[in-house]
C-alpha cells in the first residue's frame, strides 16, 4: 500500500527558498560541494535607523562611497542576515553574497519552517541555481537583474540617517536612480511589495560597508515584511567558475507549463498528446505528464500505477514514501521489473500537487546500480518549477 499525503500544506511558506533567490542571480558558483552551507541566523539581526538629517542634499561625486561604487572595477563579499515575516510568523535566514560587473553569488539559508538553503550564480550571461542539497540548474538569462548592474548609473547619494547592525553604527545613503528589490535577491516579490527600500551603508572613512534592504507587502492574501543585511568582509572577490556538469534546463508547453533540468547529453521529445515529455539516454529514461483534472487524494493515482507495475510488466514495490522533494511534496514508490529493452530496470514513481493540477514523473534505469539510480530520480525531482 502506497502511503497517503499529509494535508498539513503551507503553500506560500515552501515558495519562499525560490522567491529569496533571484532566478539569474537574482535567485542566483562557486567551486565548492552542494553540503557547503551558510549556518542560519539563530536571532534577527541587530539593526536600528536615526532619522536622516534635516539637510539631505546629494553628495558630491566625490565622495568617496559614490566613487567606489560607481567604479566598473568594485566588487566585494559578504554576510547576510535577515528576517522573513509571513502573516506573523517570523523565519530567520543568513547567507552570503559575492559581487562585481558581470558576476555575482548569492546564498540563503533559512531557518524552520523552511529549513533549507538556495543558491545562485551569475557569469556573464549564464546564470545557475540550486538547492543547496541538489544540482546546479541552469537559469533563464532573461532574469540577470543583479545590482552590480545599476551601479555605474549611480548619479547621486543622499544621505538617510544612521544604521547600527550589531556594535557597528554605518552612515545609510538613498541611491539615486533606486536600486530594485529583484536586483538583491526578491525577484519574485517585486509585484506584490508595496514599500521597498534599497540603501548602501559606509563606514566612517566613506568606504562601501554593505546594503541593507527592506520591502512590505501582500501575496495570496498573506501580509510579508523582509528586512536584510548585507555588511562588507572584504571588498575583492575570488572568481566564479561555471559549475561543473550542471543541468540544462527544459520549459514543457504541456497543459501546466513547468521546467526541469536534464543532462546535456540526454535527449527531450515531446507527446503533445499524452500532455507529457520524455527525457532519455541509453540506460536512462525520465518521463513526465501534467493533468489539470487531478484526484483529491494522490494516493489512488499511486496505488493505480503500482498495481499496473506489478500485474502488467510482473514487476515489484519496493517501498513507497511521501518526501519533500525541492518546492513540493511527492507521493513516491521504487520498483524493479525485467525491462525488454533494459533488462533488470530499476524505476521510480513520484507524483505532486501543483499550480493548476499535478505533475506526475517516471523514472527508469538498467544501470544496475540501483542507489546512484534512486538518489539522479530524487535530483531531477527536485528542479521540477512549475511557472
């Protein structure tokens, strides 16, 4: 018997890893492994405002910070901390950032309820994405809105009070023209922010310091309030690189439009007519459909194609389980059956509620390795997006 699905659903809560993250370095490596994560903030930040002056005039050219900023050559790296109000309850989340023309790295660690990290790159016109536990995935080169890009446009800054962080008090400065919430990591709040604010922050010399940002609004009914820090470590940055054997990414024009990273080498081919795509490479094979009719209960969709595993093709359950797998949660069973084509076939089932109905992915392997088999299914289960 395949098990049943939890209804204890908090829809707007799991989108929150992906809306933090600006999908083209705006969700968006480093070298390093998918376990490197940021340790998450146990507590808020620290941070208090002073009213600005009564006289707040645009800084010169000059000045120092505007200069540094506005110069094609600034790059710097960073720590984040936050705090991420949903209808009153409060998530607590950390990160770094690295930055410079052309090239950027953000990372989110959130504490619970969504217990997870997102990370982003940006090289050039390349952008990737992950999970932190999960593949790179390559991005939509369309959503690159990074900081970095506004700041050689800066005309002036003027000044906005103070800003203690910590023991740290920083002098905060209005850029002018604005910074946009998206291009520092809310690419997919920017509709629904009713108050945004971006700042730059400079230490008693003038030097850059970091960014704070803040932005309030409503989605689904929901009432947010994001309040971040961005405080400088060091202002240089060590080169990105492109990730290595990172996953294409294919948008389906099935029934519920949803993307999906695959590897470069497989090969895609529609089925208009089952609402469906396949995905396949010698002794690999991924299949996937969308229906806008679902069940209430995915468990009998499930249970259907476990009996049609087993009477039709004589094959086996090996167990079943309901896991949180990227943004949803899959109704999942593994089995084993002697494949015409791939002889002994290791194979997965998963299935989701989403967006406009359900996603439902078949996973069939004859590698024999049947470890490596389950744990590539789980990875491409996990770059499922439903638009």
């Amino acid at each position: 018997m395949v098990a049943g699905i939890s209804e204890d659903r908090e829809p707007f809560l799991l989108q929150t890893r992906k809306l933090l993250i600006l999908l083209a370095l705006g969700a968006a490596a480093c070298s390093g492994t998918a376990e490197e994560t940021v340790p998450v903030a146990t507590t808020p930040p620290s941070t208090t405002t002073t009213a600005p002056s009564t006289t707040t005039t645009a800084l010169d050219p000059s000045v120092p910070l505007l200069e540094a900023l506005s110069d094609p050559g600034f790059e710097a790296a960073g720590t984040i901390t936050g705090t991420f109000d949903i209808s009153g309850t409060a998530i607590d989340f950390s990160g770094e950032l690295e930055g410079a023309s052309g090239e950027g790295r953000l990372l989110f660690a959130f504490d619970e309820p969504l217990g997870s990290a997102s990370e982003g790159i940006l090289i050039g016109e390349q952008i990737f994405e992950r999970d932190a536990d999960g593949p790179w995935v390559e991005g939509d080169p369309d959503d690159n809105d990074w900081v970095w890009n506004y700041l050689q446009d800066l005309e002036a800054l003027t000044p906005d009070g103070t800003v203690t962080i910590g023991s740290e008090t920083y002098d905060s400065y209005l850029p002018d023209p604005e910074i946009p919430v998206e291009a520092v990591g809310f690419y997919d709040l920017r509709d629904f922010a009713d108050e945004r604010v971006v700042s730059f922050l400079a230490d008693a010399d003038g030097a850059p310091a970091g960014i704070t940002v803040s932005l309030a609004g409503t989605r689904d009914d929901q009432p947010f309030a994001i309040d971040m820090d961005i405080l400088f470590d060091e202002l240089f940055i060590d080169r990105l690189d492109v990730p290595d054997d990172y996953l294409y990414r294919y948008e389906s024009d099935t029934n519920i439009p949803y993307s999906v990273g695959y590897p470069a080498e497989w090969t895609t081919e529609e089925d208009p007519e089952f609402s469906g795509d396949y995905f396949y490479l010698d002794l690999y094979e991924l299949d996937i459909f969308t229906f806008t009719d679902p069940p209430e209960e995915l468990i009998d969709w499930a249970e259907f194609e476990a009996a049609f595993i087993v009477d039709d093709l004589g094959g086996e359950i090996l167990g079943n389980s309901v896991e949180d797998i990227g943004d949803y949660e899959w109704t999942m069973f593994e089995f084993a059956y002697d494949d015409t084509e791939f002889g002994p076939t290791f194979g997965g089932y998963a299935s989701a509620f989403v967006d406009g109905g359900v996603v439902e992915a078949f996973f069939y392997a004859g590698t024999g390795d049947e470890e490596a088999d389950a744990q590539l299914f789980r990875e491409l289960l996990s770059t499922i997006d439903v638009e």
